[in-house]
C-alpha cells in the first residue's frame, strides 16, 4: 500500500469541531477506508466535468459501488468560463431530481472550478450538505481544495459570489497528475511558489533547486511540494478561517491576477498565469517602496520564468486594470488594498498605495502591445 500523509486542518471553534484532513499519496482514488467514514448514507452525488469524467469518474463509482454505495454524476462542461450562476444551477437540479437530502454528501472530482462549484452548491443546497474534495489538479490540491472558499464569478469580478463552507475532507491523489496538460502543471506550481514567497523562504529555496524535478513530475517532488503547501494553507486558515487578517497574504498577486482574468475573459488566461504574472507585479510594487530589493525581484522573476509561467501582464490599458482591481473583495471604502512582500517569505497584508506608484508598476510590468 502507497504511503499516505495527512495534515489537519483544524477549525474547532464552538459549537462544532468543523476541522477535517488532507489526505495526500498516490492512488487514493481507491482508498474508501478514508472515504466512508464521511458518507453519512448510502447515496452520494459526484460531480466532476466532461474532461475528468472519461477519466476518474468509473473508477470512484466501482469503488464505491463495491461498499453498496449508491452514486449519480452531475458532468459540467469544462473550464473558468462556466463558473457562473447557469452552471450552477445545474447541479441544484440534479439534486431536486433524485431527492438529494440533507445527509446526501456531494463529491467533487475536478479542478478548481468543480471544487468551488460543488462546495457552493454544498453551502446552499437545503442550506448546507456534506461535501468533500478530490482535487485532481495540481492548482486545487494545493489551493483551491482547501480552506473552504466556494463560489461562482460575474461577469463583473472573479468569485464575488460565493460563502466560506468546508469540505469534511480533501483527498489527494497525485496519480492524477499524470493525464494534467502541461501548461495546467506550471499554473499549479504558480500557486506553489506562493507559499514559499509570503510564509517560507527555505520551501522557496527548495523550489529553486528541485524546479526541474516538479516540472518533470517526479514523484517525490509532487507529493513534498503538494504537502508543504497544504501545510502553510491549513495553518494560516486555521489562525483565520474567514480572511479578517493573516488569510489574506494568501492573495498575493491575486488583486492583480483577477483583473487580468476579468478584462481577458475567463478562461483565456489560466488562474495560475495570471497570479504569476501578478506576483511580479506585487514584487515591483514592494520595490519601488523599498520593502524588498532588486535583487530579490529578480530571484522571484527567474524562478516563474524556469517554470515557464507569465512575468508580465496582458497588454491592458492601465484604466481597464484599475477599474477591475477595484471590484476585488479587498477592496475596502474604495480604496485597493495589496498583498506586499517584506522579503522571500514574508508578506504583509492589506496595503494601500499612492495611484501613481501603481500605476508605474503597470507600465513597467505589463507586455507591449
């Protein structure tokens, strides 16, 4: 049997203990002993898309079917563009259809996208079931799949719309990544040098030196790298669940990545390329106001560019930039607030800046035309 390793996400605040734990190996699509424990009944929901489907979604039905687990699947279409409101209301109507109760768990086998789709439905549907994670994206088994964030975009602004619901457990199987496209790898790995960049200059360090190894999909690498990040999320969301202070350096680069996937419509860019992008631009910005130094940009700027992700934005007017930087949910009495670097490791949340030092890091930090 493969090596498992668990992290605890503890949330046991009053009145129910709500903490749960990722569970992160290879082959643990097979694994119901950590999976039953979590089905209060004998009917479950999995939903997943059209690209996961031909390829996980038998095998979680015959698993669970050979513990007499009733199973129907809710298949989206793919991709950030179907993250909105018809998309889900597709799966409310699936549950309405087979008379889904409140002890009635969904499951969500996908990407990012399935994840928050399925936890939102979770949140709402009978207002509030049971709902569990199997990430097979790099991104959502580092990321999305964990600390309970869950909605769907406008047309306006990246997940504006959604609540705060935990799933009962995160299983993560690293096998998948070996049908993941390239380019959804390296969006991942963005998310990856996150952690190391706000709370962990030695993972950041370590990410320089084993680069390599993560884009060629060593196992060990992965499954290191996939844990040590869910060890920095799990801490820093069991301190503050709900973003009020500390979460919020989870967003770096993300005031800027959201606008970037906004003005070029969702999907065009990867969630992943555009917070890598991003990053570089909250890097330039703590330059120029002398909280990190050129040399430590420029160390950020070769690690994205050996993993062949975006450093400089989308060719977007300065003014398209600000007004959808102005619809992130950090926003606070309109003026836009910044995740800044303090140094490799080290980031300081909810930073106001004078309009033309930004507007200098966008000229400096995006493509020409």
């Amino acid at each position: 049997m493969n090596a498992i390793e668990s992290i605890e996400v503890a949330l046991d605040t009053l009145p129910e203990n709500r903490s749960y734990s990722i569970h992160i190996g290879q082959g643990l699509l097979s694994r119901m002993d950590l999976l039953l424990p979590h089905l209060p009944g004998k009917k479950v929901a999995i939903v997943t898309n059209t690209t996961i489907a031909p390829l996980y979604l038998e095998k979680l039905r015959s698993a669970l079917a050979e513990h007499h687990v009733e199973t129907f699947a809710i298949t989206l279409p793919d991709g950030e563009r179907y993250k909105h409101w018809e998309t889900l209301n597709l799966i409310f109507d699936a549950l309405l259809e087979h008379r889904c109760e409140r002890r009635t768990p969904l499951i969500a086998l996908g990407g990012g996208v399935i994840g928050d789709l399925t936890g939102f439905a979770a949140a709402t549907y009978l207002r509030g079931v049971p709902f569990i994670q199997i990430p097979t994206t790099l991104l959502a088994q580092v990321d999305s799949s964990v600390g309970g964030k869950t909605g769907i975009n406008h047309p306006l602004g990246k997940n504006m719309i959604g609540a705060f619901y935990q799933p009962q457990l995160v299983l993560t199987d690293s096998a998948t990544l070996t049908t993941l496209p390239d380019r959804e790898l390296r969006a991942g790995i963005a998310e990856i040098i996150k952690y190391g960049l706000i709370y962990d200059a030695n993972f950041f360090d370590w990410l320089e030196q084993h680069m390599n190894s993560l884009l060629a999909r060593d196992p060990a690498a992965v499954n290191y790298a996939i844990r040590r990040s869910c060890e920095i999320k799990a801490e820093i969301v069991s301190l503050d669940e709900r973003e009020s202070g500390l979460r919020a350096l989870l967003n770096l680069g993300h005031t800027f990545g959201h606008a970037i996937e906004n003005a070029m419509g969702y999907g065009a860019w990867l969630h992943g390329e555009a917070v890598a992008a991003g990053t570089l631009m909250a890097a330039d910005l703590s330059r120029r106001l002398q909280r990190i130094t050129s040399q430590e940009v420029d160390r950020i700027r070769h690690l994205f560019e050996n993993t062949g992700l975006p450093v400089k934005g989308p060719h977007i007017s300065p003014e398209r930039y600000l007004e959808s930087m102005q619809l992130d949910k950090k926003v606070k009495e309109g003026a836009i607030r910044f995740i800044l670097l303090d140094g490799i490791g080290k980031a300081s949340p909810g930073d106001t800046v004078p309009t033309p030092m930004l507007l200098e890091t966008l000229s400096a930090c995006v493509a020409d035309a």
